[in-house]
C-alpha cells in the first residue's frame, strides 16, 4: 500500500512552523511525525501540502493510497484500523479526517481540507495530535516516552562512563559514537535518550524526559529539564526547560529557553532569555496566523515560538507568548513585541523590512558551515514564502 500524509486546516494555525515543510515534519519527542510513521509502516510515506512545498517533498502516487492526517502522531492500534479501510472508505473523529482510502483517479495534489469520502468510520482509538504551535512542548512529554521505546525496544545502549553520575534507575540510552563525560544524568523523572555522535561536554546537569538527537553537542555546564527535545545538528548551552528544538540550531551560550519552540536554523546570541510566565500568573496568549490575532493558549507557562532561520543578538530579551516569524534578525536594549513578523529586521526600536536578497545570503552562509548547498529549489520556496508571510501578519 501507499502511504501519503496531508496537511489540512491545521497548517495555518501551525505557522510560522510550517513555512518551509509540512505539518508532518515538526519533530514532536525524538522523531519527527513523518519519521513515527515510517516506523510503524515499515515504508516511507511521501506528503501531500502546499503547492510551493511540493518540489522538495513530492507526492508518490499509486493505483490504491491510504492519506493520513500528518498532525496525527501514530500508535500500533491507529496503525491497524487505518490499514483496514476499503477503497473510498475515510476514518474520521469528529469533523477530523484521521485517514482515507483513495484511488489515484480521485488523488489530486491538494490539500483537500475536510472534503471526506461517502464510506466515513468513526475513529475508535486515542491518539495525540498537534492542533497548535504550543501543543508540541505541551505535549512532548509523551511523545518523547513513546518515541523512546519505539527507538531502543529489543536494543543494548552503549556503556555510560565512569566519570558521570547517574541518578535513579530510570531508562537510559546512549547510541554508537556518543561521547558523555563528567556530567548528572538523572532519570527519575523520565527516559534520557542520546543520539549517535552527540557529545554531552563536562558538568552538564539533565533531567529526564530528554532527547538529544544525532550530532548534537551539549556545551560545558548546561542544566537541562524535561521534558525537552534537542533536534540534530543543534549546540545548547545555558538552561532549557520544556522546550523543542527541531534541529540545525544554536543556542550555545548562557540564557533561559522554557516552554518554547524553536525551528531549523535559527541562533539565538549569547544571553538570550525568555519569560515563560506572566507576573499576573494569567493564562498566556500567542499570535495565531489563522485567526490573525492573539488566542488565548490555556496555558500558564508558554515561552516562544521561532520560525526558521531567525536569528537573535546577545542579550536579547522576548515576553511570554512571543512568535517569531522566519527569517528574522532581532537586536537591542529592551524587550520586542510579541509578535515579529517574518522577513523582519529590528528590536525594540522598530523594525524593517529584511531585505530578501540579505536573507538569502546569509541562508546560503549558514548552509555552508554545514556542508549544504542552498539549491535552486530551496530558494524558490524561499522566494514564496518571502511573497505570502506579510498575507498573514494582520495588519
């Protein structure tokens, strides 16, 4: 069968996240939500998104296609009700579409919304979904437990150095090449996975839940709390608390991330902090791209939000609730507004424009340290992207 995940009305109110990839490649736990399926399908499933999008994530097509809902997170019992709809048959809960057989006569390369099938099923079984930027620090916790066992279930972690203190008897997994040394690992509170090649430097203090993923490097002194995700390629330093890092960015110095979301390819300078809780103890609001306005998360502690490639000075300060948007470089005394739409250029004085052929170069450069052209179809999708952000900044 041929798997393909689509994007539907959630996308919108995902951004700045979704951007430059679609719903199924946020990194919620240690895998990305594409990565969790490919784990439990035993085959990579392709997407279905935005047009602009789909040059770099292309669409596989087949005689018969399961899509589902790439804001669903799987589990083995979701997994075995949708592989037994019939053709034209959709597995719905409420007004979501979970799943949907469809021919490839009927398959169309677009989102489709909500537009359901005449065969629905009403979904039976519990699953974790991400409606909301917020939801992916929210609900990591478990995503990182479940993700832990699908990862290392039936497998021997290498050994943990003598130079380190572990404490309680919780799960612990080091994968091949990663170095640990002289540093506090406690797992009472959750597991503590440490990816291939990850180097976790001398009097780091982690509490689990915890993922550091492949190649990343915990700098010397770091205090990290559960329960947080640290994506590939990623250098952090200082103190993180509840937060996700998707991966191929730095904070690498001193400073305070809590209940926070950072995406590809954004720095934050040394010092940089973030208030995860109001003085009035109030309920924190956050900008929402779909309804172009503050939304009320909920939540009591709720950092920020950062779309790709935005980068920060030092001593850079950001208020509870902040989003970010891509591509944006903030700098200055003081604190920024709560919302920084994308391609800006500024701090607490005001902003401009970031010029487009600015962000592109220093895309390019960033790309470079790393190895990685910044191809012809990396730059049309940030060519796009720079042509619709401002649609959704509400002004």
């Amino acid at each position: 069968m041929n798997y393909i995940l689509f994007d539907d009305y959630r996308r919108e109110h995902l951004l700045p996240l979704t951007f430059f990839r679609p719903v199924c490649d946020i990194r919620i736990g240690i895998l990305t939500i594409r990565e969790k399926w490919e784990k439990y399908l035993g085959v990579k499933p392709s997407s279905l998104t935005e047009v602009y999008l789909q040059s770099k994530f292309p669409i596989v097509k087949s005689a018969e296609n399961i899509l589902i809902n790439g804001g669903i997170l799987p589990n083995a019992e979701l997994v075995k009700q949708i592989q037994m709809l019939g053709p034209k048959q959709a597995l719905v809960k409420g007004n979501t579409i979970v799943a949907s057989y469809v021919p490839e006569s009927e398959l169309e390369d677009k989102t489709g919304k909500e537009e359901k099938c005449l065969g629905e099923i009403e979904c039976s079984i519990d699953y974790t979904e991400i409606l909301n930027t917020w939801d992916i620090f929210e609900k990591n916790e478990k995503a990182l437990n479940e993700d832990f066992i699908l990862l290392t279930d039936g497998r021997t972690s290498q050994a943990l150095s003598s130079s380190n203190q572990r404490i309680g008897n919780g799960s612990l997994f080091i994968e091949e090449g990663a170095i640990v040394e002289a540093s506090v690992i406690n797992t009472l509170k959750g597991p503590v996975y440490i990816g291939k090649n990850v180097e976790v430097m001398e009097g780091c203090l982690i509490r689990g839940p915890l993922a550091i993923c492949e190649n990343s490097v915990l700098k010397m002194g770091a205090k990290i709390y559960g329960a947080t995700t640290l994506g590939p390629d990623t250098k952090v330093g200082g103190e993180v608390n509840n937060s996700v890092i998707f991966g191929f960015s730095n904070k690498a110095h001193d400073g305070y991330l809590g209940n926070s979301v950072i995406a590809e390819w954004c720095n934050l300078g040394a010092d940089t902090n973030n208030s995860n809780l109001k003085n009035t103890y109030d309920n924190v609001k956050m900008w929402d791209y779909a309804e172009k306005t503050f939304v009320d998360t909920g939540l009591q502690f709720c950092g920020m939000v950062m779309g790709d490639h935005s980068k920060c000075g030092i001593n850079t300060m950001f208020n509870t609730g902040t989003v970010v948007g891509v591509c944006t470089n903030i700098f200055g005394q003081g604190f920024p507004r709560n919302f920084i739409p994308s391609f800006s250029w500024g701090g607490p004085s005001g902003f401009t424009n970031y010029k487009f052929s600015k962000a592109i170069e220093v895309a390019a450069n960033v790309y470079k340290r790393r190895n990685i052209d910044l191809d012809e179809t990396e730059k049309e999708i940030f060519a796009r992207v720079f042509d619709i952000a401002h649609t959704f900044h509400g002004e």
